[in-house]
C-alpha cells in the first residue's frame, strides 16, 4: 500500500509546488504603477524567490527525510545485533556465548535504551550459569588470594567471567533497578574496580574473589560468604553484611561506614 501511495503523493507535491510557483507571485506584485515590462521584471523577481524557498524547504525535509530513514535504519541494525546476540547465549560453544555477552555490551555502549534490558538479561545468565559448584574437599585448607578457589571446587566458567566482566564496567547511567545476582557461586571471581553498587548478591558465594576496589556501596550481601576474598580498598559503605561469612577476608583501607555487619564472621 505505501509504495502505491508513494508516487500519487510525489505527484500531489510537485502540482502544488508548480502552482504556486506559477500563482502565488501573481499575487505578490501589484500592477498598479507599472508598466508591463517592469510588472513582469518583478514578477520574475518574486517567482525566483518562491523557487528558492522552496528549494530550501525541500532541502530541509530531504535531510529531515534522510535523518529518519538513518536513525530507522540504525534501529532496525541494532535489533537484529541484539536478537543475535541473545541467541548466541544459548550456544552449546563456550567461545559463541562469550562472544554474543561481548555484543550485548557493545550494544549498550551505543544504545541507552537497551542499557537496562542487557544488565537485565546478562545478570539472568549468571543467575542461570553460575550455580553451586560443590563444597571443597575434606581437610583442604583455604588458599589465600591471589589464587584459585580451594581444591575440589571446579574454576569459574570463562563466560560468567565475562558476564561480571560486563556488569562491572558498564557505562554509569542511571538505573531504575539494581543488578541482581542473588544466589550465585561467584568463587574465585576477578572484578577488580568492579561497579556493583546496590547489587543485591543475597547468599551469594564469593570466597577467593577479586574485589579490589570494587564499589558495592549499598550492596545486600546478607547470608553471603566472602571467605579469603581480596576486599582491600573496596567501597563497602551502607552495605548490608549480615551474618556474613568474611573469614581471611582482607578488609585493609575498605571502606565500611554504616555497613551493617550484624553476627558477620570475621577472624580479628
């Protein structure tokens, strides 16, 4: 239907513009006064005027033409990246899924209107991938950071790496809702000067994770476990520790004004 409208209105357009082309300097200039050459020279005059004006307005409603069909365009390619990338999550390839989280956060950065729907689908994909990954083996002792978690428990996967790689450094925009990583085995983690404010990481297992400098002011960490991890010059403010497990937890220069660290266990 378009396309069948689309040269009735072309030609609509191009009588009116004839019309007063022809018409409207007729009506522009007064012959009274003038002799007949000098009432054509000014009507020549005017005509000229009205073909101007209308170049000029036609000029403008191209380029106003050509914007939209741009931004039509560029919306219509960052559809067809998200929808990709979000079928890449669920590739059985290791390499496909950290490639289609890699896009998700490319599409982030260029669009703000996806900004919260992408933290929303890359924090569900570690909520669904990063799941309890057994309990160390009797007697092992807890390694200290920097290191691997403690024996028996298998290393975090490559792509819930990613992924917290992703939320970490996320452009700093304003969000409605807090990230959410409630429950997740995070063990060994590395998100040094990671952006986790306000997180709400309820139970989740931290130990041995590299949280340097991370910011989580105002994070819900209550029931976590955060045992040997690297907190040192981490923004703890206004975050809720209770009763969690902080053992060899190196807290040095962390900021902890008014967090809440109600029955947390520490060692000293």
């Amino acid at each position: 239907m378009r396309n069948v409208w689309r040269p009735i209105l072309i030609i609509l357009v191009s009588a009116f513009a004839m019309a007063l082309v022809v018409l409207l300097p007729l009506q522009m200039v007064q012959r009274e006064g003038l002799n007949p050459e000098q009432w054509a020279s000014h009507v020549g005059t005017a005509r000229t005027a009205v073909v101007q004006s209308l170049a000029g307005i036609g000029l403008l409603g191209g380029l106003f033409y050509a914007g939209s069909t741009l931004r039509l365009n560029r919306e219509g390619q960052i559809t067809d990246r998200f929808g990709s990338a979000v079928e890449h999550l669920g590739a059985q390839a290791l390499e496909t899924r950290i490639g289609g989280l890699y896009a998700l956060e490319r599409i982030m950065r260029d669009s703000r209107a996806d900004h919260e729907p992408i933290v929303e689908i890359v924090s569900a994909f570690v909520r669904e991938h990063a799941t309890f990954r057994g309990e160390p083996e009797p007697g092992a002792n807890p390694s200290t950071f920097p290191g691997p978690p403690t024996p028996g428990v298998a290393p975090l996967r490559a792509d819930i790496q990613a992924a917290i790689t992703i939320l970490g450094r996320r452009p700093r925009r304003k969000e409605l809702g807090r990230l959410d990583l409630r429950g997740v085995d995070l063990r060994g983690v590395r998100a040094h000067a990671a952006n986790l404010r306000n997180a709400v990481l309820l139970e989740a297992r931290l130990d041995h994770a590299d949280l340097g400098k991370a910011e989580l002011a105002g994070a819900r960490l209550r029931k976590g476990s955060l045992r040997s991890a690297w907190l040192r010059a981490a923004d703890l403010r206004n975050s809720s520790l209770r009763h969690v497990d902080l053992r060899g937890a190196n807290l040095s220069e962390a900021r902890l004004q008014d967090a809440d660290l109600t029955h947390a266990e520490t060692d000293g």
